[in-house]
C-alpha cells in the first residue's frame, strides 16, 4: 500500500456517498433497536458505560454494548480487544494483536456493520477480520447474545453489529482529528509509525427537509513482532537402544530446534460516511458506504537447526539435565486413556563427532513472505416511513470483499567448513553438521551454536555467502472473492391490543458468492543430493542479509543464533520477481559451471484444480409479537429461511480436470422468544429462547475431490449436500442496577448444536478370498455396498489383476448424529464512585468494572482419531502403557475455547484526567494455529495488562498514552496435554502509542 491507495480509497468512498447506485443500500439497525445506539455521545469513560448499561437495560433481549468515549475513542485500538471487554468473549492474538473472537466459546459468530453483512477475506462466514478495521471509524459496538426473529441467521455464539454514527442524531457539529505515533519495542526498525484519523459531521435544514453528512477516516501503519522459539522432544530413548548417550531410564530426547522470528506489517485505510435526508417528519432516506484496505505482510524468518541427531543413532548427544513430564490422560471411545509419565531432557550440548559425522544438527535459514491484500467495501441505501399505525423501511445492501495472497519462502543450508563436507565418505544427504548446545530449563526454550571447540563455526564464516547454498524456493498467490447482495423489508404496525404493543414483521433476500482460485507452483531443491552444483550464496549475495541479532530482546536470554545468513524479507516482500530473477541466475550460472540442468523456477501460473465457484440465495420471513403487561415485556417470533446453494468445482483425475456441478436445497423455521421481568424499579430477570442455524464454510461445500492412483488411498472431496448445524439456545439472567452507571448481573446460557459436521471416511465394502485377497467392487460406477468410485485407482492388492477403477473409500464431511453442548455461567459487576463526590472529593473519580465466564463444552459421544503421524510418537510410549495406543481416539472438542476468562478493569475520570487499567485473562485452550502428535497444541493460561491515559488540556485538545501488553506476558504452548510437554514460546511485543487530539 502507498498514498496513492490511501487517496483512492478516500476517493472512493467520496463518490459512493454522491453517486451511490440505488440497488445498492443499507440494512440499517433494526427496526424498534434502542435509538440510543445511533447517537454519537462525547462523555468520556463514565458517561460511555452509563450509555451502554442503559442501552441493555431497556432491550427486550439480551444485548450488550460498548460506546466510544470521544468521537473516534472506543477503549481500545483494536476492534478484537475492544470486544474482549464484554462478559462471555474472549479473543485470539497473533503476535499480541487480537484477530479472532470467540463469543461464548466459539468463533462461529456473525460480523455486521450497521446491520449489513460483512465479508471475510477466506472461505468462512463469520465475516470480516478484527483488524481489517480501525475502531476509529466505529461509535459503537453491540452483541446480541439471544436472538430475536428479525435477527438474520447464522450465528452460534452471537452477532457482533459495529455502528457508525447517524449524523441527523447530532446535536452539534463535529469536527475531530487524533494524530498518534505508535513504538513496538522487538521491532527491529525501532522507529514511530503514524496513526491518523478524523470525523467531520454536520446537519443542517432548509425547504426540502433536514440534511446530515458524517465523514470518518483513517490511515494506519503496525509493525509487531513475536520470536517464538520451538522445541521438539518427541522421540523416545530406550536403555536397551545401545548407543553412547542412552542412560539408564527411558526418555525424550530432543528432535528440533526451531528459531523463528515472526514480524507482521499492517497498513490500513478505512472510510466510512453517511448521508441522511429526511424531508419530512415521517420520511427519511439515507446512504452509508463502509471501505476498508489493508495490506497485512507476515516477514517471517527462520534459523532450523535440523536433524539435531538420528532417529535412533543419538552417540553424539551429551544429555545433562532432565524433567519428569506428566502427559496426563486423553478421554476417547474406551474411556479415560492414562498417558505415561516420562523423563525429557533439558539441556545438553551436541558436538561434532569426525567418527560418526552424520549424527549432528544442521543449521538452516528460512525466509517466508505471506502478504494479504484485502480491500473489503459496503455500499447502502434505504428509506423509512413512519405512519400513524404502520412503520415502514426498505434497505439494499451489496458487501464484497477481494482478497489476494502472494508468498514466497526460500530455504538456505549453511555448510560448515570445520566439519564433513557432503560427497566426503560416509556423509550423504545435502548439508552437514554445526555444532549445538541447548537449555531449556525453567520453561526458557533457549537453544544455539556451541562455541569454543575446533568444530565450530566462526562469526565471519556464518556471514560468508559463499558457505551458503540454495535449498528450496516456493512461491504461489491465491485469490478470494466473496460478495452478498441483500434486500430487506421491515414493518413495525403498532396494535395497541391488551398486552401486544406492537407487531413486526418483514422479508429479507440474500444472494451470496465465494469464488478461491490458488496461482501457484512450487519448485523444490532438498532432494538434491550432489550439493557442489546447487549455487552457492556468493552467486545471489545481492539478495541476502544477515539475520535479525535481537532475539534476546523479549526476556534476556543469553542463549539463541545470533549470526547467519537469510534471503531478505523486505526484498521478498516488496519485490518477489527480483528475489526470483536472483535465484534464478545463481541457477543458471550454476549449471553452467557445472554442466548441469537443475530447473530455474518457474513463473507461478493457475492451478485449475483449486478452481471453487459458489452460489447461495436465501429468502427469509420473519413475524414477531412484542409485548408489555405488568412487570413484563418482551417478544415471541418465528423466522423462516429457504436457502438454495449451487457450487461447481475442478477435481483432478489422474491428470485429467473434471468439472463438477452440484446444488442443493435446505429451509428451517426458527422459533425466538425473549421475556424480561422488570421485578423491581432497579431490578429485572431475563428469559430467551432461540433456535439458529450454522452454515459451512464454502471449502467444506466445494464438490471438488482428488482421486489418487492407489487402490489404498481413500478419495478425499468436500461436502455440497451439507446441511446446516442447528443450535438451540436458553439464556436466564438477573440484573440488579443499583445505583447509576452500577450494575451487578448474573446469567446462565446453555447451547445445543445438533446435525454436527463430523468429518468421515466411508470405508469401501471388502471381502477376503481364500488366498487373503481383498477383493473390493471393480464394477463402477456405482458402490453399491459403500465407499466410491475411483475410475483412475490401479486395482493392485484390493483387486487382484490388472485394470482401472476400483470402490474406494470415501473421505469428506457429514451431518453426525450426535450432540454438543455449551454452557456457562457470566458473572458482572459495576460501578464508579462519583454519587460520593462530596465525600472523598478526588477519589470519587475513580470506577471499577470486573467481568467473569464459566463455561463448559461437552461433545457427547463424537470422537475423533488421533494421527500420531511421521513422528511415530504413540507407537514410541506404547512400552510404557502396555497397549497399542496407534488406534486411540481423543473426544471431539472445541478448539480456541475456554473454561474460565475474566476482565479487571480499573479508571479514573476527573479533574481533565481520563485513565484506564485493564487485565484480562483466559484458561488455558486447544488452539488451531498448530498440531503435534496429532493432537491441537495446547494455548496455555495467559493475561494481558492494557492501560491507556488521556488529559484534557483545554475543551479542544487533549494527549494521551496507550500501553498495549505493558508486561510483555508471554504465551507457551504445550503438547499433548495443558502443562504437558513445552513445545512453543510466544515472546510478544509490548506497543506504545503517543498522540494527540484536536476538535474544532
């Protein structure tokens, strides 16, 4: 991105607002939403919570809400971490920034802006990502927790609406700019990037009625940094095994060792404007266009040392120290499987042993470049009528979102002069050995070179291209559209019948596409074994630099790789046909020089079996009743959804592309009830009932397959004839507000989601001959006894003879017939001292906010197998258990969900002075970012302190200083089992901000 894209953006959104097309528009907030969700209101920290607890108090379901303190001020940067202040969500970070939400215990949640749908940059459907965009642009943020019947579908957690402000709602003109300077103390640039955004609002009237504009922008750049350190310790060693270093008790050795330095740049440009005419009293018409741009690159790099010793050859590994490991017990179909208690090693070193020269780590350097490009872009029109019994509105919406993903990594191995050199007797293979020493000791992954012995290398050498040599390249670009066109009519007729106030009802289309499409191929050269021929770094010296040397800067460690040598990642980044051109001539003269003909790689070109086209068009009607008698009120509905979805995808058949073509057809009727008691003036319980549905991600629809030769091989393929997950939700919840801007509430919430997507293999039906032959079907196309039809599988050892096409297994995505179930108790409470004011004068300036989630996952009965894979890590503790654990299954789980989370939350708001304080927590959790030994690693317990301070030097200015993860809380990451085995260390960054506001 550059100010060229800034500008366009800008431009863009400028001329929507002016020439936006009429079938384009906006599905505003609902029709009878609490108004006060569209004012703008500059009150500052007391007045923001006030808003937001008057706002959930007067909702007929439960909803909860963040105001912005300012214009442009919610409480935090990021739109991830703003969320994570409400009770029951916790979020996701990567390097420290908050990505992913989870709403009681899943990220499978709707994302709205002004009530539109948003569109993510991948195949899923929460919407878009967190931070795509700036919580500058944004004057508040709502959660509906139980639905009503207007509330469009999909959500299993909640629905996430992020409003913009109405400028008709103004009482005054606004005009605000903040300007800030951002600092992340592990970037290795050590310099300040801007953050800049501004509103300007304004309403205004004349003969042809009143007229509101509201025009928010912003432009910022993130530099954040993570090292993260791996450890792997996943093969066995046994007494009985023989070699030098084997001691006299079984253990884990270590098997990998991995620094990897992980750097993301973020540069985003967000608009958002309103305009609204209401030309008369009853009558109002309105344009809203959303734009985001960011351009997200991950510069990651990487120094391996690989194959640290042989599988089992160990003879040259010195084990000093050792930890007892409780792998504890995983539940699967047999019950409570108890998981050995091991020794492991902690620190050793592993020199150079002439006798035995293959037996040594090798170092590596990687360089990988993922950039995202992501322009996401709403454009909306509707209109409201207001009559004496009957309200009306009418809203269009188009919301798309293109996304591309160029990469590329390229992989050096360091050749050590002191030692072996590959081609030398009993050396094979492509690199050769440097020596290692490791500790690990106190939860520290710290690992690197050893030093000081007649085999190691020297400063000068590991800066020496020539010592270099090229061994992989990879490169690819994939692409993602995703775009929803909707219409929707609401109606509001007032009844004034008994207790039924008022009567809602309305119809809303949708049609919805995803098309992915992956440009790519990848050209490898690990397999090369004659290393003097593959070109040496002094042939592309022009693109390499050394590696960053401040991998001690998170914690002080002393031990870690401070020189080597790596592609450089800005070049990579900004210019990958120059990082390839380079390479390529290193080949060429190679080849040259050698009389060889190793391929140059080739230009990345399409790759038409990715090729995935996906269509769905929903029609949706909703009736609800809402009423009020007593101490009661409240709403009842049904909505009733008929979806049709026509997917055609590209399979490779043995080399052949076939095109398939699929569509399928599903409808619900989903019932919502939702009831308040207003018990006492200050007290109220809460009742909701809804059922909702969860679609798959389109990549789980997409029909396309890869029919594999073998007769072994399972046909792996998506599911188009998926149906949707249904999730039926209670909420009860006691809420006592006694005393202003004060709340204490509890609540319970309990999930059921049935029609699971479970992922299956249908075996093949087989019958074995009298010789032991597995004889399977060989008649297609039809399995009439299971699995299907591989018309390019060789018939082989399941089919004896020879020939083509053979029953096979069926690999892909079904509707289990099981159940889960997600429940939890959220506990908040609220208040601030300021009705003592007369008391304790300027500590009356003080409020707290504590906030908790209890909640459990229960799968029933659905489990999954556990794939030990190429780490052979079950057959290797098998001794210990006395049983075969190669077939052991582990009960089905939610990933990135946590029992327990809470928020403490201390300000201070007076005399001019706005200060914030907040630490947030959250239990340990399997994560998706990551698997070993065919389990989801373990994100273990963590907590964050935030802390931002403003002061308000006149009525127009104010500065202030945000600190984001002030105690640079690291995060581990376990294997197998919470405080299992330490595998990861995530050393997060700690980021300052520093800046200034100004309103006119």
């Amino acid at each position: 991105m550059n100010i060229q894209r800034v500008i366009s953006v800008l431009v863009l959104g400028s001329m929507a607002l002016a020439f936006a097309p009429a079938t384009f528009a906006q599905e505003g907030a609902e029709p009878g939403g609490p108004e006060t969700l569209e004012e703008v209101v500059a009150v500052g920290i007391r007045g923001s919570l006030a808003t937001a607890l008057e706002a959930k108090r007067s909702s007929d379901n439960l909803v909860e809400a963040i105001f912005a303190e300012d214009v442009g001020k919610l409480p935090d940067q990021n739109l991830a971490e703003v969320l994570e202040n409400i009770t029951g969500v916790q979020i996701n970070r990567a390097a420290g920034v908050g990505t992913g939400v989870q709403i009681r215990g899943t990220s499978s949640n709707r994302v709205e802006i002004n009530g539109v749908s948003t569109m993510g940059s991948g195949d899923g459907r929460g919407g878009i990502s967190f931070d795509d965009v700036s919580a500058s642009i944004i004057s508040s943020v709502e959660v509906t927790k139980s639905p009503t019947a207007k509330t469009i579908e999909g959500s299993v957690g909640g629905t996430i609406n992020l409003r913009t402000a109405r400028p008709l709602n103004l009482s005054e003109r606004v005009a605000h700019v903040r300007l800030q300077g951002e600092y992340s103390d592990l970037d290795l640039d050590g310099g300040t990037l801007p953050r800049i955004s501004g509103t300007f609002g304004d309403n205004w009237s004349n003969d042809s009625g009143d007229f509101g504009i509201l025009l928010s922008a912003s432009y910022a750049e993130q530099d954040v940094t993570a090292f993260r350190p791996r450890v792997d310790r996943d093969a066995l060693v046994l007494p009985t095994q023989g070699h030098g270093s084997v001691e006299d008790f079984p253990f884990m050795r270590i098997q990998f060792l991995n620094q990897v330095y992980n750097n993301y740049e973020y540069e985003t440009a967000n608009f958002s404007g309103t305009f609204e005419w209401a030309p008369s009293d009853n009558t109002k018409f309105w344009i809203d266009t959303t734009i985001n741009d960011q351009q997200r690159g991950a510069q990651n790099y990487s120094a391996p040392l690989s194959g640290t010793t042989d599988a089992i050859n160990v003879s040259n590994t010195v084990n000093e120290m050792f930890e007892t490991v409780d792998f504890g017990s995983l539940e699967g179909e047999g019950g409570s499987t108890p998981l050995p208690t091991v020794q492991a090693v902690t620190s050793g070193y592993m020199p150079y042993n002439p006798s035995t020269p293959t037996d040594d780590p090798n170092l590596r350097s990687s360089t990988n470049t993922n950039t995202r490009e992501t322009t996401s872009e709403i454009f909306t029109l509707g209109g409201e009528w207001v009559g004496e019994r009957l309200t009306a509105t009418a809203e269009a919406s188009l919301s798309q979102s293109d996304t591309a993903s160029p990469s590329l990594g390229v992989q050096l191995d360091f050749l050590n002069p002191h030692t072996a050199q590959p081609g030398d007797p009993g050396v094979g293979g492509v690199d050769n050995a440097t020596p290692a020493i490791f500790d690990i000791r106190g939860g520290v992954l710290q690992f690197g070179l050893l030093e000081g012995t007649p085999f190691s290398p020297l400063m000068a050498e590991l800066l020496d291209p020539f010592h270099w040599k090229l061994r992989q390249i990879s490169q690819s670009r994939n692409v993602a559209e995703n775009s929803e066109t909707a219409f929707r009519t609401d109606f509001t007729y007032n009844l004034d019948w008994n207790a039924f106030t008022t009567f809602d009802f309305g119809y809303r289309f949708a049609e919805r596409s995803n098309s992915s499409l992956n440009v790519g191929r990848t050209s490898r050269y690990n397999n090369i074994r004659t290393t003097a021929n593959r070109p040496r770094g002094d042939l592309f010296s022009d693109i390499l630099i050394p590696g960053p040397d401040n991998f001690n800067a998170a914690d002080g460690r002393s031990l870690y790789i401070r020189d080597f040598l790596q592609v450089d990642p800005a070049l990579s980044y900004s210019n990958p046909d120059a990082v390839v051109s380079s390479l390529n001539a290193a080949i060429a003269a190679a080849n040259a020089a050698n009389n060889d003909t190793m391929p140059l790689h080739d230009a990345i070109a399409p790759d038409d079996t990715t090729f995935f086209d996906a269509d769905e068009s929903t029609h949706a009607l909703y009736a609800q009743a809402n009423f009020a008698t007593g101490i009661f009120r409240g709403n009842a509905g049904l909505r009733f959804l008929e979806t049709t979805f026509s997917a055609q995808a590209n399979s490779d058949q043995n080399g052949v592309i076939v095109s398939e073509n699929v569509t399928n057809e599903y409808d619900f009727v989903l019932p919502r009830l939702n009831i308040v008691a207003d018990v006492r003036d200050d007290m109220l319980v809460r009742f909701g009932y809804g059922h909702d549905i969860n679609r798959a991600s389109f990549s789980t629809l997409s029909p396309s397959a890869d029919y594999g030769g073998g007769s072994n091989d399972p046909v792996e393929a998506g599911n188009p004839l998926l149906a949707p997950e249904e999730v039926e939700s209670f909420d009860l919840s006691w809420e006592w507000y006694f005393a202003s801007g004060s709340v204490v509430s509890v609540g319970y919430f309990d999930k059921d989601r049935t029609n699971l997507f479970t992922d299956i293999t249908e075996e093949a039906a087989a019958n074995v001959d009298a010789s032991g032959n597995v004889n399977r079907d060989v008649i297609g196309p039809v399995c009439e006894d299971g699995g299907i039809w591989n018309p390019v599988a060789g018939w082989g050892v399941n089919a004896p003879g020879e020939g083509f096409g053979i029953c096979v297994g069926f690999q892909s995505t079904f509707n289990g017939t099981g159940s889960t179930t997600q429940s939890g108790v959220e506990v908040a409470f609220q208040t601030d001292l300021a009705r003592f004011e007369e008391g304790l004068g300027w500590a009356s300036g003080f409020g707290f906010l504590v906030n908790a989630t209890f909640q459990e996952f229960d799968s029933g009965d659905d489990f999954l197998p556990v794939d030990g894979g190429s780490r052979n890590f079950w057959n290797n503790i098998d001794p210990f258990v006395n049983e075969d654990l190669s077939n052991l299954t582990i009960r089905n789980i939610l990933l990135n969900h946590s029992d327990e989370s809470y928020n403490l939350t201390l300000f201070y708001e007076k005399y001019g002075l706005s200060a914030r304080f907040r630490y947030t927590w959250r239990s340990a959790f399997r994560s998706t970012d990551d698997d070993f030994f065919g389990l989801d690693i373990v994100e273990e317990d963590r907590g964050q302190l935030n802390a931002s301070i403003r002061y308000a030097v006149s009525d127009s200015w104010d500065v202030g200083l945000e600190v984001i993860n002030w105690t640079q809380a690291d995060a581990e990451q376990s294997c197998v089992n919470e405080g299992a085995l330490l595998c990861f260390q995530d050393l997060t960054d700690r980021r300052v901000l520093v800046g200034a506001s100004y309103r006119f």
